[in-house]
C-alpha cells in the first residue's frame, strides 16, 4: 500500500514541477475494535536530495515502513506526506 501510495505522490508532485526533501510514513491498526491491539507509529524521512524520482521515494517509504512495523498487530491503514 505504501509503494502504491508513493507512486501517486511522486505523480502529484511532477504533475506540479515540484520536488520534496522529506516523507513522513506512517501505519496504525484499526481503531474501531476495542477487543485487538492497538498500534499507531510514523517517521519522517530525509531524502539526500530534493526529487520526485518514484524509485527514491519508494525505497525511502519501504525503508520507513520497516522502521515502524511491529509484528502480530492487523493493519488496516498507511499514509504517505
């Protein structure tokens, strides 16, 4: 899903002629069931340089995801900024 996202947003940001420096990526589990356990957590990412390479921005957002992952947690969102 977080590829998937970054792909749009790199689409987004050529669109515009524009260049991002940071990601931030972020997962949590749902919030609606009481009964499993909670899990929220995100990060910001520095790239080394401005870009809307979608092969830099995707590796950065992969490389977040691995960061904040915690196992036996069912996710049902991510987001991409």
């Amino acid at each position: 899903a977080v590829a998937t996202y970054m792909m749009r947003a790199s689409e987004k940001l050529r669109a515009q002629h524009s260049l991002c420096k940071k990601v931030r990526v972020g997962i949590r589990t749902g919030m609606f069931n009481a009964s499993e356990a909670q899990y929220a957590n995100s990060v910001v990412v520095d790239l080394p340089y401005p870009t809307d390479d979608v092969r830099i921005l995707t590796k950065a957002a992969t490389k977040a995801v691995e960061r904040v992952y915690r196992q036996g947690y069912r996710y049902s969102k991510a987001e991409v900024m």
